[in-house]
C-alpha cells in the first residue's frame, strides 16, 4: 500500500505516495480519525438501539425499520443545552446514558428544575402533543448520550399502533401525577423537607455509588436548590444542618447518606 514517502523541503509536509497518488500525511491522519469516529458513532447507536429494546417491541415490524433508518445519536457535554423554552419541538428524546434536567426559568432569572431525567426515560415530547412550544428548557447534568427520533414519525406510529399510543398515555398519566404530588410538596414542606425530598429523590433516580450511600450525582449547591425551590444560601446552611445532625457526610459536591431512616422522617413530616 505504502511505495514511498516524501518531504517537501519548502512547506515540512510530508506526502504519501499511495496508488500512484500523492496526498499529505495530514489528510490521512484526518480520514483515519474520522473513520475512528464513525466506527464510535456506530457502536452509540448500537447500544442506543438495545436501550429501546422495549420501546422498540412495541412497534410492528415495518415501524422498527424505519425507527433504524431515522434513529440519531447526539452527544453532549455537561450543561449543554438540549432545546429551550419557546422552541418549537422537533425531536423525541431518550437519554441512553448520563443525566439531564428539565427545568424553567422564572421571574427575576430564578431556575426552577422541574424533574431529572435518567437512563432509559422519554422526554421532549408532551409540548409537540399539546401542539405547544416547549414550556420548559433541557440541559445534560454531565456527558450524556440522547438518541433523537423526528417526533413527527412517532406521531405517525401512535396513529397507526394502539399499543405505541397506550404506551404514552401511560408515561404522561405518571409524569402528571408526579408533577401533582411534587407541586404540593414545593409549596406546603419546609425547607428541610423539600431539600429531603430531593436527597430522596435524587438517590431513588440514579442510585448510589459503590459504598452504598454517595449519591451517584455531584449537583451544584444552586442546582440543589433550584430542585428544592429554595435559595442557595439556604440550601447550603440546610445541608450543612442535616451534616451536623449526621443525617448526611459532605464532601465538596458528594453527599453521603448516613441515617436514612431520619432523612424519611425529615421528609414525611415536611
């Protein structure tokens, strides 16, 4: 494959004699990498595709081969921004891995997050059926891998596959009774309750780290507040209450759950 290689005195490159065609070594450094990157790309969207194995057994035969034809990978890095609020949407959205919020910015650029998302949940979905721009923002928690579905197809699925529209019914009726329940919690617990509930929710969602009691999420004191509808300088004297009251372990932004069984109480009794 190689019959030789020169360098050009003038400019240093180096060129590659390959099939009697010269080409700089650059160019093809620039070819294996972007080969490099499509065989990653490939390997995403295959273990995209088994993710949704369950989404995808829903739907006929003929739908999962268009779902492969039209099925994209996204990457994004921590605190990029899926889609805004006020955007018309375009996409159906399934986090593969990592962590996103759904949030809302409010009067006097106050953040409230709304819900967390975790592998392998659906979202961005609810506005396009309320024929609604997005009332809410998305932005990833740290790297995550979201695969995006034109959300027009999924329209077309539903209307032609009772049980894919069953299936919707049943995710918008949970995140509706979440959202109920949550909207009565922000506004009748107190501070410490809220922030409980958030610990809770937060080590229900995404688990712990292999020590059994860290939770497997490092938030920012601001976005820890923004989930509790606190400020953050409450946020932070509250947590450093429940540390004094070894309930939790603080270290940076790792929170360790010592007494679970207080943290419930803290929580039921608001």
């Amino acid at each position: 494959m190689w019959e030789n290689m020169l360098k050009s005195r003038k400019t240093g490159l180096i060129f590659c004699k390959i099939q009697n065609k010269c080409v700089t070594l650059q160019c093809i450094l620039r070819k294996l990498t972007l080969m490099a990157n499509k065989k990653k790309l490939t390997a995403i969207l295959n273990e995209a595709l088994d993710s949704l194995s369950d989404f995808a057994a829903l739907l006929t035969e003929e739908q999962r081969q268009e779902m492969k034809e039209c099925i994209s990978v996204q990457l994004f890095k921590k605190n990029d921004v899926l889609y805004r609020e006020g955007e018309v949407p375009q996409m159906f959205h399934c986090l593969v891995n990592g962590k996103v919020k759904i949030y809302k910015d409010g009067i006097g650029g106050k953040t409230q997050i709304m819900r967390v998302v975790k592998p392998v949940d659906f979202f961005g979905f609810r506005a396009y059926f309320a024929n609604q721009n997005y009332l809410t923002s998305a932005a990833a928690f740290e790297n995550s891998t979201v695969c995006l579905i034109p959300i027009e197809i999924v329209d077309k699925w539903i209307m032609n596959n009772h049980k894919f529209g069953l299936f919707f019914i049943q995710r918008l009726s949970v995140a509706l009774g979440n959202a109920e329940q949550r909207t009565v919690n922000l506004t009748q617990k107190h501070i410490r309750g809220r922030l409980a509930e958030s610990l809770i929710f937060l080590r229900d969602c995404y688990g712990l780290e292999e020590d059994g009691a860290t939770l497997s999420i490092y938030l920012s004191r601001e976005d820890l507040a923004n989930m509790s509808n606190m400020t953050t300088s409450n946020a932070i004297r509250t947590l450093s209450g429940f540390a004094q009251d070894k309930i939790i372990a603080i270290d940076g932004k790792k929170i360790k759950i010592i007494d679970n069984e207080t943290l419930e109480k803290v929580n039921k009794m608001g």
